[in-house]
C-alpha cells in the first residue's frame, strides 16, 4: 500500500523464510498530519481490513497503531505523537442526528471488537474520543509513557458514540468512567495503568519491540483455542457467573474433540514444540 493511503496494512510472518505464512496484520493509521483522527474514510477502511483478516487463516494476531508524526521543517515546532486523537470534528458541523445515526451505521469500533482473533492496541501518543475507543475495542492496549488517554466529547456537548461509556464502565469501574465522561479530562498512561484501562506503559523506544514479543508469544499459539479463549473471557462480560462458569465448561469440554488437544498434550509430554492445526 502506498503511503498516501489512511490505513496501511502490512503482514508480518512468524517464519522469516515463509513470508505468506502465519503472521501478524500491523494496521497504521495514517493521517500523521491530522493526528491520525478517524474520519469517514478511515472508518470504511478499518471495517475492511477487519473482514480480511477474519477470513485470513495466515492472520494469527492484530496490532493497530497510529502513524508517527511528520518531521518538522527547520524553525517549525514538531506535531505530538498521536495513536489516533479523536474523531474528524470537521464532519460534525451542521450534521443532525438522522445524518449522524446514518454515518455511524459504519462502525469501526464494533468491527475491531467483532474479530475473532487477539486484538493488541499499540498507543504512543494522544488516544482521545473515537481513538481511546477504538484502543477500548481491542482485547489488550500497550501504551508508551508519553500516552494521553480521554473522553473529551462533554466538551462539544456530546458524549462517546462508539462504545465508550460501555466499555469504559466495564474495565475501569462505574465511578471511574463517569469521571472521564463527565470532565473531559485527559488520564495519562501512569494513571490508565494503574486504574487497568492500559495492560503495560512502556518507554517509547521500547514499545513496539514489547508490542510485538507479545504478538508472537499469542499467534505461537494454537488458533482455534485463542478464538476459544477470547470468547469465553469475553463471556464474561454479558454472561452471569452462574451461566458464564457453564459456558466455560462447555467450551472446555469441547476442546478435547480437536486435533489441537492432542499435539498440545503430546508435546507437553515430549517436551517439544507444538504443531499447531488449527483444528
């Protein structure tokens, strides 16, 4: 993909030697001069690339990260990191609630929590209003210390639209969401990981390496039993613990009738590596 496109895909392979073998998708968004804010095109095309990657069986793990700011001309003062810091308030003006409803229709946000696969958030920089909720719709957020997050959209007379008051009150606690919410202030990363809205905070120069050690310990992993795994954790968030702790027995029970069991169990045995099926 070339760079003058919003979202840069790239497949990353476990196998040096196999470049179209199982991987990992790196998603860029990349409007740097924009600090990465998600507009309409932005959305069509995350909603895309999630397609893809849920009928690619080389697709093992996701990692979306914003792109890095442009260099600065001599004189000029440099632009913030940002993974993505907001919404494209620009498509805000003069749009009412039929037209806001209709272009919501297209729904990034739902389509990256909607994957099936292991979903990490990369963060460096700014992930304000649609951007901390597209890092909410991920399975895990790594984030560098120089990270900002937040829910600014009071500030418009707004509220989050894609999933935030949802998600939010989920991870962090009901208290703590209204907080963000309702005063629009920014949390930087010390405090997001301390209240669990980030799972590490990292130097910036550590972060991608960090990132994509973990990427690889989780697509190492057999395929079907980490879809399996994330929909039972995921369980737990719609599920009552009564009817969560049977749905996790179901699916556990399921897993002895894969091929995957068995090489995982033989493996374990032989003390060698697993070759995963799938199956």
């Amino acid at each position: 993909m070339g760079d003058d496109e919003v979202l840069l895909v790239q497949h990353v392979s476990l196998d040096a030697d196999a470049e179209d073998g199982p991987g990992i998708s790196v998603w860029t968004i990349n409007r740097p001069d924009k600090l990465n804010a998600l507009n309409s095109e932005v959305n069509d095309a995350i909603i895309a690339a999630a397609k893809d990657v849920e009928k690619n069986d080389s697709v093992r793990v996701i990692i979306i990260r914003g792109a890095p700011p442009p260099t600065a001309e001599e004189g000029e003062r440099s632009m913030p990191p940002a993974f993505v810091a907001g919404a494209d308030i620009s498509e805000f003006v003069g749009v009412d609630s039929k037209q806001i409803r209709k272009a919501f229709k297209a729904d990034p946000w739902a389509a990256v929590w909607n994957i099936s696969k292991p979903t990490i958030a990369m963060i460096d920089g700014f992930a304000l209003g649609g951007g901390c909720e597209l890092a909410l719709a991920c399975d895990i957020r790594l984030a560098s210390t120089r990270s900002m997050f937040g829910t600014p959209e009071i500030n418009l007379g707004l509220i989050p639209g894609g999933g935030a008051t949802q998600r939010l009150a989920r991870l962090i606690g009901y208290g703590k969401a209204l907080e963000m919410v309702m005063s629009g202030e920014l949390m930087p990363a010390t405090e997001a990981h301390r209240v669990g809205l980030v799972n590490h905070v990292l130097p910036p120069e550590q972060l991608e390496e960090v990132t994509m050690t973990l990427a690889r310990n989780l697509a190492s992993k057999s395929p079907h039993t980490i879809r399996v795994a994330k929909r039972a954790v995921r369980a737990a968030l719609e599920r009552p613990l009564s009817e969560g702790v049977r749905f996790e027995r179901d699916e556990f029970c399921a897993l002895f009738d894969t091929e995957d069991k068995e090489i995982g169990v033989q493996a374990f045995l032989d003390r060698s590596d697993p070759e995963w099926t799938g199956n």
